[in-house]
C-alpha cells in the first residue's frame, strides 16, 4: 500500500529490494497465491540466501557497499530466486530445518525486529508490514546493518495462514497492534479469539505469541479472549519499563513502544506459550 506524504518512495524501495520478499503483494488474491510460495518454505528461502564474507554492521552503521550483485544461487524450487549481496550469515547453512523463525506482524518501522535479528543471527526473522511508507525504513535500517537473517513482506495480511504452513513458526511478535476499538470491529484485532487460534496453527508446539500495547482496553480485551480459550500465560506485566520489572522483553523496544514510554504511559505487555 502507498501512502503520499514519503518523498522519492518508489526510488527507496528500489535501492532496498534486496531485503524485500519481493513478489509477495498486490491485491488480497495476489497476495495468497504468491505467498503459497514461501509458506512451508521459509527456513529453505533463507537457507538460500547467499553467504559473503562482510559480517553484520551495528544498527545505524552505515554501509559503503553499493548496490545488490546477483548470487547466481539458485532458489528452491517454487520460490524467486533472491539477489543478495554484501550479506553473510554468522555460521555455516548447516541443519537448516532445525533454525528457529519468527515473525513481527505489523512490523512498522522495523526498529524492534532489525534489532531482534541481529542479536539472534542463528534464527531467521521474518516482518510483514502493510504500508510501504514505514516498512522502506525497516527495510533501510536492514541493509545499513547488512542483516542476513531478517526479510520483509510487503503486504496487508488477512489470514496469517496464508503465509505459514501449520508449526512453522517458533515464535509471533504482535507490537502495537491497530486497536480498532468499535465493537464491530472486534475480529480485526490482531488479538482476537479467533486469531488466537491460527497463530497457534501455524506455532510449533510450545511455540509463543509475545503482544506488547500502550492501549488499556485491547490489552483487556486480549486478557479476556486467553482466559475464555484457557491459554497459557508465561509472562505479563502491565508496565514493562517499570524498574522493578526484570522481564527480558523490555531489551528490544519498537518505535511506538519508545514514543509511549518516553511520554510515561505505561506498557502492557502478555506471552501466550502454546
Ligand atoms: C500502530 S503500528 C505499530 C508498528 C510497530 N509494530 C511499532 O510497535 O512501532 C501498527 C502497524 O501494523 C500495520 N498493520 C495493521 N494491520 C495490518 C495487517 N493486516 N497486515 C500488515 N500490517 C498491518 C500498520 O500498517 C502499522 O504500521
């Protein structure tokens, strides 16, 4: 989706291709057709990524290599074979099977993931964003740190199945979610009961849904939809940055969580184990 008021837009996503799943997006049908493509593939698609000798920079730390050069690497089958360079991956692509994979849902900017994949190299990291105007920054703030791990989906996600096969996931990070406070709009939430339940779909088992909001009633809300399905609580608080929380999901903070929390709100914060 475009958004109007971002300068040279089209020029940005351009010079960032490489962090992009590029031929995912367009319209809803588009969209579950090419994602058919990678669901039950991730860990083969990121496998698949070229290795290179430059390690990962730090976040911010600007790059002087220039443009993406092919790999030649061919693609598994099914999947568009990725351009990458300047990219390496921390340990050699053995037991790919078995690398951890995650996903930010409505990844913004990407500060939170770009940071989560660099800490972590040896998983794979996957954000979905809807509106291009903040997931080009996502995209830059990963090429700048040279990140091999992480790559992005430009798309407005309907059904999250479409993009995962069942126990893909080993993790679902839910940051700031839309709150779509009417009533009627309840089954939008990212954290409805019914949502619940495909993430748990495509988890593995004793996979995770970690949901961090600045919004009292969706933070309700979502308590009230884990006790009715009798979810598992692992972790909550109800202000993360409290100095008497010690809850390691304070360490990797997005761009509303920073906003929220340097104006004294307080920060909700649950993790469903499944
Ligand atoms: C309030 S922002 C939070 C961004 C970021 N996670 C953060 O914490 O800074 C929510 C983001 O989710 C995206 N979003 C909402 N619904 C979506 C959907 N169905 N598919 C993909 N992205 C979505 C929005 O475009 C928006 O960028």
């Amino acid at each position: 989706m475009r958004h109007k008021k971002v300068k040279n837009l089209d020029s940005r996503l351009a010079a960032v291709q490489d962090y992009l799943v590029t031929d995912i997006g367009g319209s809803a049908l588009k969209v579950k057709e090419t994602a058919a493509k990678y669901k039950g593939n991730w860990r083969e698609y990121f496998a698949s990524l070229q290795e290179t000798a430059e390690p990962a920079a730090s976040i911010g730390q600007a790059t002087s290599t220039g443009q993406a050069a092919s790999t030649g690497q061919a693609a598994p089958a099914g999947l568009s074979n990725p351009v990458e360079s300047e990219i390496q991956h921390s340990t050699p692509i053995a037991d790919t099977d078995s690398r951890r994979l995650y996903l930010e849902l409505g990844c913004g900017k990407g500060k939170f993931i770009n940071a989560r994949a660099l800490d972590d190299p040896d998983a794979y990291f996957v954000g979905i964003e809807g509106l291009d105007a903040v997931l080009v920054r996502g995209l830059e703030r990963a090429k700048e740190a040279r990140i091999a791990n992480l790559r992005f989906v430009s798309a407005y996600v309907a059904d999250i199945r479409d993009f995962f096969a069942d126990g893909e996931l080993d993790g679902i990070y839910l940051n700031f979610s839309d709150p779509w406070p009417k009533p009627r709009h309840e089954k939008r939430r990212f954290t409805y009961g019914d949502t619940l339940l495909k993430y748990r779909q495509i988890l593995k088992p004793g996979g995770f849904v970690a949901f961090k909001t600045d919004n009292e009633d969706l933070f309700t809300f979502t308590l009230e939809e884990i006790e009715r399905l009798g979810l598992t609580i692992e972790e909550m608080s109800r202000d993360l940055h409290s100095p008497d929380c010690t809850l390691a999901a304070r360490r990797f903070t997005t761009e509303y969580e920073d906003k929220f929390s340097g104006k004294g709100k307080n920060i909700n914060y649950v993790k469903i184990r499944f």
